[in-house]
C-alpha cells in the first residue's frame, strides 16, 4: 500500500482530474451567466462572467490547497501537489487562471500544445518530474496522497448541483430553441402549379433539387439562382441558403 501511495500518478488519474477540473469551470460558468442574465439587477456584470467565474473557482481551490495541498480535482482523486509555502499556492492561482489568456491566440495555443504534448511524453517514459508545463513553470510536483481527505458532502452536492443545472438549462434552451423554428405552412389543395412542375419556372423538373428547409422541389437552376438573390424559399418564405439544397432522383415519368 505504502508503494502506491509513494507513486507517481497514473495516467488515468491525471486525465480524469483535468477533465473534472474543466467540467467544474464549465459548470461554473454557466451558472453564474444564468444568474446574471435572469437577474436585472446584476445584467451590467454579464460581461464579465468569465472573471467572474475565474474568481470563483481560485476561491474554491485556494481553500482546497490550503487545507489538502491539491485543487478542488486533485483531491476528488486523492492527489496533491509537493506546495511548502503558501507562496506556492498563490504562484499557482496566478499562473492557471492567467494562462489560458494567452493560449488562445493561435501561436502561444499551438506552443503550448506542443509543450503540454512533451512533458506528457517526458512524464509517461522518461521519468520527468512534472507532466505539463504549468507544473515545470511552478516547480511544482503532483503525487498520491500521503494523508487521505474526506471530501465533504458539501462540496460532492455542489458538483453535483452544478451539473444537473447544467444540464437543465442546456436541454431547455435546445427545446426553446426548436419550438422558436419558423412553422412551416401545408400546401394548398388544389396547388395551381401542375406535379412535377417546378414551382418557379412552372417548367418540368430540370435536376431537380430539394431545400431541406422548406421540402419543395426545384430545378436546381431556378432555386440557385432565387437563393443567391432572395436567400428564402420562393413557396414559403422560410430563410435558406445554398447549403439546404439536396439533389433528388426521379423515376422516368414523375
């Protein structure tokens, strides 16, 4: 037992704690533009929720680093960083929340995949000490638990709830989103346009081509050229492009 604990983390361990670590910020994220876009009051702020979120979870694991030596992700997993000051620890907030506002330009993101890519290499075969770059910036050295914390049911329901808050906002905005979609209006009766007749030219289908947003059948000409110009279904109305246009084949005598 003491040699596992002794060990360097596994792969998985460190995989599934930066995919918790990332599903926590995105949840957080969340829920905090929720709360500022529901709440009047608090609508000014709404710009800032990536701040705003930024502070949250460094509050969150500046106390979990304070009191296990690991983040919030870390410690779900039994992990800890090898932190001798509390310097150390303020190194690291500063460091992880001002990073990414770095990597997302496209140069200083593709170093820093290309760097992250080696230290995982380095870390996996060649027995180097730290397994991304941020820890070889801070020196700093992820390994086992030693002393194993119980993590507080406080925190595994605050996961939790910010999940399922995730989840409900994300399902009900899909469905608010699909309800909102134009209604499509049924075909007259007794249509004027006689079958097999494009709607446009009142001709028999040349290439005939359909529009994925509407369902009627053109001549792949006349709905091009009435795209281009109109950028809408010429029976219904309904906003389209060239991209809904899909090539149909009919039998002989259609």
């Amino acid at each position: 037992m003491d040699a596992i604990t002794d060990s360097k983390p596994s792969f998985y361990e460190i995989t599934m704690q930066d995919r918790l670590n990332d599903m926590l910020w995105q949840s957080v994220r969340h829920l905090v533009s929720i709360l500022l876009d529901k709440t009047p009051s608090l609508t000014p702020f709404r710009y800032y929720s990536y701040e705003i979120s930024s502070i949250l979870c460094a509050l969150l694991d500046l106390y979990s680093l304070l009191t296990t030596k690991g983040t919030f992700s870390e410690n779900f997993y039994s992990l800890c960083r090898n932190i001798t000051s509390k310097s150390s620890i303020f190194s690291y907030l500063f460091i992880h929340y001002l990073l990414p506002c770095f990597i997302k330009f496209p140069l200083p993101g593709q170093i820093y995949s290309f760097l992250k890519g080696l230290t995982m290499l380095g870390f996996l075969y060649f027995n180097y000490n730290y397994y991304s770059p941020e820890f070889a910036i801070l020196k700093q050295e992820l390994i086992r638990q030693k002393t194993r914390y119980r993590m507080g049911t406080a925190f595994i329901g605050l996961l939790l709830l910010l999940k399922a808050v995730e989840v409900f906002f994300t399902s009900k905005k899909g469905v608010s989103e699909v309800m909102a979609l134009d209604n499509i209006q049924p075909p007259y009766k007794d249509s004027v346009i006689g079958k097999g007749l494009c709607p446009i030219c009142k001709e028999k289908f040349v290439n005939p081509t359909a529009l994925s947003s509407s369902g009627y059948v053109f001549c792949y000409t006349c709905i091009r050229q009435h795209l281009q110009v109109y950028s809408a279904c010429p029976v219904t109305n309904i906003r389209s492009s060239l991209r809904n246009m899909r090539k149909i084949h009919m039998h002989e005598g259609v």
